[in-house]
C-alpha cells in the first residue's frame, strides 16, 4: 500500500489486529525485509511494515539523516491514525528507532532493537560509507549489494540456506541509488545515541544474532546494559538479518515480548 505525506509516497504493508507494530528497516533493504514477520506473531498484533525514504515504494526525499526516517514513520503512524506503536528496528532501522525515540518518545509503546548499536560510526568508517557512496554512483547497486552480501548473513546461513542469501542479495540489487547514496550519508551524520540510551523507560527488547559481525553481540550487550530493564536475546545461527534468518525464534521471541506488554 502506499499513503502520501507532504505529497511524497510512503509504501507499508498493515496486516493483522492488536498492538500496533511499526517495522524498519535495515541497510540497503525494503519492506519485504520482515515478510517472515508480517502477520506470523502468535501475539495479536497489527503489524505495520514500512519503506523508509528512497527504498522500496518510498519515495527519496533528499539526505533527511536518521531524522528523515524518524518523521516519515511519525507520520505513518499519523495517516493511520495511530497515537502509540511498538518501534522495531533492524541495524540502520534501529538508528532510526534511536531517532524516533529522540524526537517522537510519546508515541512508543515498547522498543525492539535488532542486530544494531547506538555508537556513531569512527573516521574510519565514515570513510567507508564515502568509498560506498562512489560506488553505487558509479557502478549501481548491484556492486553495493556484493559487496555487502556475505556480511549481512551468518556462517551458518552461508552453509545452509543458500536460497535466502540469494533472496536478500537480490532485495538489496533493487535499491534505488538515490536511496543507498543518501542512506549512507544518514548513516555517517547519525549521532551517538549511547548517552540517550539511559533517557528510555518503555519496554525494550533487544535480539541479536550469535554470527552477526556488522553489529556483534557485544554492542548489543552495551545498549542492555545502558538501558534499564531491557531484555536481550542471542538467536544462535542467526546473523545481521537474524529475523529472516532464524524466523521462527525470532518470531517466539518477538510474540513473548508483546504477550509481556499486553499483561502489564
Ligand atoms: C544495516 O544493515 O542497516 C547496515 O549494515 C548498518 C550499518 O552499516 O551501520
């Protein structure tokens, strides 16, 4: 489906009745990142699965930073009439969840943050979202998608699942350039969220694969440390995309953390 904000199209899919559940997505993805969670939870959910600016059936909007992504969710959630969803996020939709937190805190429910860190990338690693950025100028996002492709799965799923390696590599040839240029720019202006970690007093999941090397166990165990009652979750097997990767756990582990909302 697709809704206009400020006449520019946002594309999401809604499927499902019970607590909204508002999806983001990571780097270079779409949508269809979640399609193992769209209308599979065992807990009653509405699960709202959006593309954020420049990838998908979302139109570009020039380089709105983490911000932009931020906004555009708000106001999703604002054409759909809903006041409060539970803000999930994997790696780059995870600094996005950050922002929404930063800029929109009263329309979140509860917090899921997967396979990402609230760090700001160093020198270095701006210098290489820089070299990406030419690369996808000059050699399209196919060149981006191989680069990125054998890091955003885990070992096993190398191993074992050839099929969605190739389901996802083929997810990230289809991202628009302008898209993947001015995420990337997104990415190297977020700012480091660590110290605002302590600010959150919403539920707070937090899940990440046990293989996952873009965003390793250890910057997930920062943000459960910095976050005052929050849950982590290791899958195992799993790595960056761990939703698609290990679904069904995934989707236990994301159903339990919802049922836990609806109790108290
Ligand atoms: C992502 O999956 O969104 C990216 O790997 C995030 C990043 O490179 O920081």
């Amino acid at each position: 489906m697709i809704t206009f904000a400020n006449g520019r199209a946002i594309g999401y899919d809604d499927v499902g009745k019970g607590v909204p559940v508002l999806f983001l997505h990571g780097f270079p993805h779409n949508r269809s990142l979640w399609s193992p969670q769209l209308g599979a939870l065992a807990a009653p959910a509405r699960t709202i699965c959006m593309d954020l600016r420049g990838f998908g059936e979302s139109a570009p909007d020039g380089p709105g930073g983490v911000d932009g992504y931020a906004d555009d969710a708000a106001k999703l959630l604002d054409a759909l009439n809903i006041e409060r969803a539970v803000v999930i996020g994997l790696s780059m939709g995870g600094y996005a969840a950050l922002a929404f937190w930063r800029r929109h805190r009263d329309r979140v429910r509860a917090l899921v943050f997967c396979d990402t860190r609230a760090t700001a990338d160093n020198e270095a690693a701006r210098a290489a979202r820089g070299e990406m950025q030419a690369l996808a100028e000059e050699r399209g996002s196919m060149a981006v998608a191989n680069q990125m492709i054998s890091g955003m799965v885990g070992r096993t799923t190398r191993e074992k699942n050839p099929e969605l390696v190739d389901e996802l590599h083929r997810m990230m040839s289809l991202a628009p350039v302008r898209g993947i240029v001015d995420a990337l720019e997104a990415l190297k202006q977020r700012p480091d969220s660590t110290a605002m970690l302590g600010t959150i007093d919403v539920p707070t999941l937090i899940i990440v694969g046990d293989e996952d090397v873009l965003t390793p166990v250890k910057d997930a165990r920062a943000m459960h440390l910095a976050i005052t009652g929050s849950r982590l979750e290791i899958i195992t097997g799993a790595g960056h995309v761990s939703n698609m990767e290990r679904p069904a756990t995934f989707n236990h582990v994301l159903s339990e953390f919802l049922v836990s909302l609806t109790a108290q």
